[in-house]
C-alpha cells in the first residue's frame, strides 16, 4: 500500500488526479481508504478536519482558504 491506498493502477491513477489535477478532488469513500490516504499524505502540511456541523464551520473554512490551508471535510 502506498500511504494508505491500495497499490492497484485505479488507486495510483485516482492519486495522481488529485494530487496533479487543476481542480479540488471530490471523493466518494465508503472503505476509507482515500480519507486514510488523504490523512497521511497532508500531515506534514498541518490540514484540518472540519464538521458541517461544526459552530464555526464558516469561520474555520474561510480562514483555511485564505491561508491555504489543506481541508478535509
């Protein structure tokens, strides 16, 4: 396994479109494997784990986005 995925060509091309791709990845996990995944490669890089549920959700988020911090929603 590679930082958490599973080492097959879908998971390998999957990472590279979302660690290379233009736009924000929105993934679709029912195994965990990509939140694993996402965890291990972006905690060098400080990310934060937000909740919609979360009171300062908004505050949080646009705090992130300004700073350009990684998020995992």
């Amino acid at each position: 396994m590679m930082n958490g995925l599973p080492s097959d060509g879908v998971s390998q091309e999957n990472s590279i479109y979302c660690m290379k791709g233009a736009r924000w990845p929105l993934m679709i996990d029912p195994q965990f494997q990509a939140n694993k995944w996402i965890r291990n490669i972006e905690a060098k890089n400080s990310f934060r784990i937000l909740n919609f549920k979360d009171s300062k959700f908004q505050i949080d988020m646009k705090a992130c986005l300004m700073q350009g911090i990684p998020v995992l929603i």
